[in-house]
C-alpha cells in the first residue's frame, strides 16, 4: 500500500509506518514556502500524482471535492489537535 504524509512527523514515526506501507510520499505543510496547509487543489494534485491508498494529513482542505473527486482512500488519519 502507498501512504501520502502530509502532516509533520519525526523520522522515528514515519520508519515505524515503514512497517505497514510499501511506498510512503512525505510532503509535511510545514515545508511549503506559505506556511500554509495544502489547499483543496494543492492535495487533490498530490493525490493524484502519488495514487496514495492513505492518507495522514494535518492542516489540509480535505473537501467533499477532493474527497469525491479522488476515490483511492481507504483511510485518512488526522493530526490535528
């Protein structure tokens, strides 16, 4: 299975998620040059270009249009406190 990461996280976590996902894409928010999280075109783009079977986001405008739009995800797991 493939997992898109777009929350920030210590290495520690993501080698552990190496243990259940072949393929992990990890592109955390906190990177980007805005500060911002990833806007509904934004992380419908990253869906699509990594075909991701989950997802575990943070601060991401998950919408009913990305939501419909992309239909791989078997799970979403949110950060967000």
């Amino acid at each position: 299975m493939k997992l898109l990461v777009t929350a920030p996280m210590l290495q520690e976590s993501l080698d552990e998620l190496k243990r259940y996902f072949e393929e992990i894409h990890y592109y955390p928010w906190t990177l980007k040059e805005d500060g911002n999280g990833y806007s509904e075109k934004e992380i419908s783009a990253l869906l699509e270009e990594y075909q991701p079977d989950a997802l575990i986001s943070e601060l991401d405008e998950l919408t009913r249009v990305v939501l419909t739009g992309y239909g791989r995800l078997k799970v979403i797991g949110d950060c967000r406190a």
